[in-house]
C-alpha cells in the first residue's frame, strides 16, 4: 500500500511535468493492482479493520478512474474522437 501512495504521488508530478498520457495510464493501472492486491490480503486477514479496506478500495476505484481519464485525454489531443464530444 506504502509504493501505491507513493507512485500515485510520482504520477502527479509526472503529470504536472506533461508526462505522456498512455504512459500515466500504464502506471495508474499499476497503483490500481496495487490497492486491489492490498485488499486481497486485507479479506484473509480475520478482524481487520473496515475502514482500512475502504479506503484502499476506494484509492484502487480513483487510480482506475484516472488511467481512463489519461486515455481519454490521449485520445481528444490526437482527435480520435467525434466532435460531438467536443466541447
């Protein structure tokens, strides 16, 4: 979970550097693998805490969200998609 949130930090900065989009996506899809592997560890452990597994299915649903998000933005500067998504 520790290399999760610290990738997810490098991604930003990547980000905010101008970092291509596919390659965003390909490490928020790794941050995602993550947080799901966290929470199957979490589900064999007896007593663990909820709020726990919350948050770390919910960290693995945004770093999901955001590989689609870099795709997508990929996908409107190359004009891959209709103009009718266009704003």
């Amino acid at each position: 979970m520790c290399l999760a949130e610290a990738q997810q930090l490098a991604i930003r900065f990547a980000a905010l550097k101008g970092m291509d989009h596919a390659i965003l996506a390909k490490l928020c899809i790794d941050v995602r693998d993550k947080y799901r592997y966290t929470e199957g560890i979490l589900r064999q452990l007896s007593g663990y805490n909820t709020k726990l597994k919350d948050y770390v299915v919910l960290n693995a649903a945004i770093a999901e969200l955001l590989a689609h998000r870099c795709i997508a933005s990929k996908h409107l500067a190359a004009r891959y998609v209709s103009a009718a998504l266009e704003p």
